[in-house]
C-alpha cells in the first residue's frame, strides 16, 4: 500500500508513474482508502450494513457489500431506481473487451481462491411482474362435433309391413327391446303369455326387408271410470330402431294398435310414454303425468310423527301372506273409484299380477287378534303398502280408517332406517296429500318423465258411463230443476239431460244422454278435448280462455265447470313394472 503525499506536484508525478489500477472484486474497499480519513470511517459504517451473499463456481460464497458500486461487465444489465437490480456476467464472445473484463476479474477473484460465476441480488420488497395483455384462445377438453342433419337411406323410408309377431322371434324382439329405458326381460315375455286376456295377435311389429324395425305391444285391460268398469287395453312398449326413426314407422305401428284395439271392442285405450308429442299428432290426448317425490327416510318420520295422531282402533302392521289377497283387492277397489285411469282387479288378474314378482314386499295393516286363517273373522286387513327396492309404488287404507296411510308410511320409513336406506321414491296421484309430508318444505315434489295420454274409440258409451257421476253432482249442487248440455264434436255429436227420477227413483236425479241433439246451450270442441272433458282432466274455463272450447252461451260455460270438474289422475305403477 503506498502511502498518500498531499502535496500537489509531487501526487501528479507519482500518478504519471503508476500503472493504472486494476479492476477487480476489492475496488472499491481501495478507493475508499485513497480518499482519505473520512471516506474510511464512511466505509467502517457501510461494513455494518447487511452484506450479499456471491455464490462461486467451487461451491464456497464470497461476500459483497450492497452499498459498493459496481460496474456491470455487461452492458446489456440494468439497475432500476428502487435498489432491485440483477446482474448476470456470463461468457460472451461477442467482443474481445467483454473477455477481457472477464479475464480481469476471474485473475482478481483467482487470488483469493475463489471464481465468481454470477451474483444474485435479491430485493426485500415485493416484485411485480407484468404479464402480457395478449389473451390465449380457450382449451377445449372435449372435441367440438357439430350437429349434422340426418337423412335416412331411401330403403329405410319405405313403407313398412305391419304384422303380429312369430313365435320364433322373441330373441330379436328382445334385442330391438334393449334400447328401451326399461327394458323387458324373459321373465316379462313369460310372464305375457300367461296373462288370463293374452293373444298373440297383439303384439305387432314392424318389418322392413325382412327385418325387424319396430314393435308395439296391446294389453287388454279393464278400466274403472267413475263408478263404471269399461273395456279398454294399453299400448306398451312403442319402440324403433334409432337408425330408422324419422320415417314414420312408430307412427304406422300406433295406426295399426288402434285398428286392433278397435276390433277388440275397447272403449278407451291408454299408454304411457315418453313421445307424447308423436301420439298427440295421431289424435290422443295428453291427460298428465306420473308423481313421483324423494324423501329421506328419517326426516320423513319426523314430520309424521309431528302431524296429528289418528283416532280409532290400533293396528298391527307385518308382511302379507297369499290368502289375503282378497282382502288387498277390497280395498283397491274402495279407493280406485276416487281416481281417473286406474285398472279394474278381479281375482285372476291379482293372482297373475302376484306371480310376475313385479314387487319385493307387501306390508298389510290389520285391526283384531291376528291369526293364520282363510276368512277375515278375528282380524280385518284395513290397509295395505307394496314396495320394489326404495319405490312406495301403493299406499291404500280402507276408508272408514281416515289417516291410516300416515301411520303405514312411517312403518316403511322405519324399515328404511333398519334396512340403512338413504332414500325412499314415494309414487302416487299428485292429488295425494302424503307427497307433502315425503317432500317437506324443500318443495321437490318431481314429476316423472313419462306423460300418460288416452284415446277414446267410443264417445258415447264414456259418456254414458260418467253420466251417473253428473248426475251426482247436480244433486250435490242443489240444482232441483232440468238441466242441459250439449257436447259438438267431430266424433261425437250430442247432449246430457239431468232431471228428477220418476216412479222408483222419484226424488233423485237421473242423468241421460241423447246422441244427435245438442240443444241450446252446447260446448263446441276438438276430439282431443272432448277426451279430456270426460276423463275428468279438462278445466273448462281455462280451455274457453286458451280458444280450445267455445261454448254458444254464458250458461253453457256454468254447467260444463259443475258437471266436469277436474278429477285426480292415477295410473298404479304395479301393473307396468317389469317383472
């Protein structure tokens, strides 16, 4: 180190003969020592500030002062006003000053045995990177494929032959079948065969060079429309080839069940399905929908055991035993009067319904000593529950037990409980009150996805078969004197008189209906509608205010709202379950 001579001729011959200084990593601490006393002290103070760490290429760390300047060996670093800055000295061989800086420096850091690879200046504030602006199209996970219009082949819109299926084509028949929601199995075609009404003329299918494309099966059924049993059937399993819809072949097979159905003498034919828009185009109307409502089990016992308690004999509820079928039958036929759509049981159809297995449990509600007997002598079956896995399908009690529902379908929500059943599908009318107590106050009343539509092939004989319930309600509305409406129809043409009995039946009203006179007071409307009107399931002054019926007078639009109110619709999904 030499020493600093302040006298100004002698310093500037002494800088004329040093070498410059060379630049290496300890410049700095130098300078400060050739500027005298007080830029020492000035340094003694910066030593105590917090020093970077410089990581070498041998892996040790040399240490710089953040408060020394430093050249950057390369001129493409920068530094920013706030103090962050990161400089990189990396090899170049652009030009031949920048390896020599380099070389300079590894010779100075080389002394002290150390070679300084990089510098890492790393600032205590927070860093903010901006990003750019540019946005990038979206990833799609899934391929886009647009919709394509589909034109069927020329040979699949042919007419199809239309003809009753061969006893060798069950296997084929149950392969079209597989598409459906539901599909049959072979235990639903046997079960078929041994209904007590079975033909094998009813069950059509549709060819198409040579091949089997759609099939519809007819189900004779007997209906109960108000207090009378009509003869009727059900259209089952509509179903086409997804290759050869859109030729109309599903509607050709409906055509030709309705012919069939016609020949057999049915009165009134219904289906249930999910194409209720193709059978509305055919001319069937649209009556409602299937009720079906969630609930969880425990929460569903609460609310029944908060509503009011019964009052009345107690009743001991346990699994049914075959020879109490009858007793089942009885009190089906007490509550089927009150719906529309329900199927008239006799004995052989139970029976029959019985061996389809269609079911998993059937819990009865008796009153007295229960007893293994034939004859219902010291117990009384009052009401009756059938159950296929977490579906309620029927909740019955006898009439004269008012609120013995309640009580069974908590005996189903504790065996749900025992059972560890999360959940229970309560299946119904929508008129029936329990739907409420399964739902709560979350409202998730849902309905089914099938709709339930209905033809009606002989209008006057529906008429005549609901004219004793008109007569009803007259009476109940206190009207004494004759009254008169006419129905105008494309099918049907003609008008329902209600006026007091005479001889036995004096002092009751009787209702009659007279074909070809409509009278002054008439409701003109549709076929569809007219259905609809006297199924119950037509409210006719909101038709009047949708355009579908127009009544000739003001007295016309009275009587049709007190004659044809609207009446719950229930068709029991026992019967359509597949076995």
């Amino acid at each position: 180190m030499h020493r600093v001579d302040r006298s100004p001729s002698r310093c500037h011959k002494r800088s004329l003969s040093c070498r410059p200084p060379q630049r290496s990593a300890s410049r700095p601490a130098a300078r400060s020592e050739s500027r005298g006393p007080h830029t020492a002290k000035k340094s003694t103070k910066q030593a105590s500030k917090p020093r970077l760490k410089v990581r070498s290429a041998a892996g040790s760390t040399a240490v710089a002062e953040p408060g020394s300047k430093r050249r950057p060996a390369n001129r493409s670093a920068a530094a920013s006003q706030d103090g962050v800055a990161a400089v990189r000295l990396a090899r170049s061989t652009a030009s031949a000053d920048t390896r020599a800086a380099k070389k300079r420096s590894e010779s100075a850091a080389g002394a002290a045995g150390h070679v300084v690879e990089t510098v890492e200046i790393r600032p205590s504030s927070r860093v903010i990177r901006r990003r750019s602006q540019v946005r990038r199209a979206p990833i799609h996970h899934l391929p886009h494929h647009p919709v394509e219009p589909f034109t069927p082949p020329a040979w699949m819109l042919e007419e199809c032959q239309i003809s009753p299926a061969r006893a060798g084509e069950q296997s084929e028949i149950l392969q079209l079948l597989a598409g459906l929601p539901a599909p049959p199995t072979r235990a639903e075609f046997h079960a078929a065969v041994d209904h007590p009404e079975h033909d094998s003329a009813n069950r059509l299918v549709a060819r198409l060079g040579g091949r089997i494309v759609g099939h519809s099966e007819i189900v004779p059924r007997s209906l109960v429309v108000g207090s009378a049993t009509l003869p009727g059937a059900v259209v089952d399993r509509v179903a086409v080839l997804p290759e050869c819809r859109g030729a109309g072949h599903g509607q050709r097979l409906v055509k030709a069940a309705e012919d069939r159905m016609r020949q057999t003498g049915a009165v009134l034919a219904l289906s249930r399905t999910r194409i209720a828009a193709s059978f509305h185009e055919l001319g069937w109307s649209v009556l409602g929908r299937d009720c079906a409502t969630p609930g969880r089990p425990t929460e569903i016992m609460a609310r029944l055991l908060e509503g009011p308690r019964r009052a009345g004999d107690a009743v001991t509820m346990r699994q049914w035993r075959h020879v109490e079928l009858p007793a089942i039958l009885r009190i089906y036929g007490q509550n089927a009067r009150r719906f529309v759509g329900p199927l008239d049981r006799d004995e052989n159809y139970g029976r029959w319904l019985v061996s389809r297995s269609a079911f998993d449990s059937i819990l009865v509600a008796l009153v007295g000593q229960d007893r293994y007997e034939l004859h219902e002598s010291s117990a009384r079956i009052v009401g009756y529950c059938i159950q296929s896995g977490n579906r309620v399908l029927e909740v019955m009690a006898d009439p004269a037990f008012a609120g013995l529902e309640r009580e069974i379908l908590a005996r189903v929500c504790a065996e749900a409980i025992e059972n560890d059943r999360q959940e229970i599908i309560y299946e119904s009318s929508a008129a029936d009150p329990l739907h409420a107590a399964v739902a709560g106050g979350d409202g998730r009343v849902a309905q089914g996805d099938r709709m339930i539509v209905a033809k009606v092939f002989k209008p006057q004989v529906l008429f005549e078969a609901v004219a004793p319930a008109v007569a009803e309600r007259v009476a109940a509305a206190g009207i004494r004197e004759t009254v008169e409406l006419g129905l105008d129809a494309p099918s049907f043409r003609g008008s329902v008189i209600v006026a007091e009995g005479k001889g036995e039946a004096k002092g009751s009203q009787q209702a009659t209906v007279h074909p070809g006179r409509i009278g002054r007071s008439y409701l003109k409307l549709s076929d569809d509608e007219l259905a609809r009107l006297l199924l119950g399931q037509c409210d006719p002054v909101e038709a009047v205010a949708a355009g579908r019926m127009e009544p000739s007078t003001q007295m016309a639009l009275k009587l049709a709202a007190q004659l044809f109110p609207r009446q719950p619709l229930w068709c029991p999904m026992w019967d359509d379950l597949p076995a």
